[in-house]
C-alpha cells in the first residue's frame, strides 16, 4: 500500500495501481453523495467480503478491520477514473445504509450482500 491521504473524510491510497477510498461506516452515504458530486456517477459493483479466517488482514492506520467489508467499485465516466471503495461492517452489526436513491442499479447487488 502506498501513502495515504484524505478524501471526503475517508482514507485514500493507491493499491496495486487502483485508488482505493476506506470510509468509516457512519459517513458511507454522505461520503458517497461526495463522490457523485465529484463525477463518480457509475457504481459498476458492489460486493462483500466475509474475513472470518483473515481477521490479521492489512488495513491503513486508523482503519479497524472488522469481519466483514463491502466494497463498491466505482467510475467517472468524465474523468475516466476508477474507485475503489471499502468499509468496515461489524460481525454483532452487519447492517449498512443503501445507495439505492444514489444509485439505482445497485438494488440488486445490495440484495445479494
């Protein structure tokens, strides 16, 4: 991982050539209404990770890994640039707000998660 910066409240760093977004639970809508302002207007995929045999998985200083992460893949079409969003969910809490209203092809994918 590379050095870490700042990003609508959230930790921003390059990984593997990708710009990857670590955003706190609690700021995961508002961070990505941030995003759609910013030209992120495609959620291409959206998934969870289940780290039940990973727990001592590498994450940015400041990041608590939890158990289970979603993560959602975002594009600027304008700016051809991708995104790569991961937040951490809580195994006693495994609940997260839904980007239908920012994103309506994501119904789906949340579904599945």
């Amino acid at each position: 991982m590379s050095e870490t910066t700042e990003l609508h409240g959230g930790i921003l760093l390059t990984s593997f050539g990708q710009q990857v977004l670590f955003v706190d639970k609690s700021r995961y809508v508002a961070t990505m209404k941030k995003l759609v302002d910013d030209g992120f207007d495609m959620c291409c995929d959206l998934t969870a990770v289940d780290y039940l045999n990973a727990p001592n998985r590498t994450v940015p200083e400041g990041v608590v890994a939890e158990r289970f992460e979603v993560v959602v893949n975002l594009l600027s079409m304008s700016k051809r640039a991708r995104l790569r969003v991961r937040v951490q969910i809580a195994e006693s809490e495994p609940t997260l707000e839904s980007l239908f209203d920012l994103y309506p092809g994501s119904e789906a994918m949340e579904r599945e998660v």
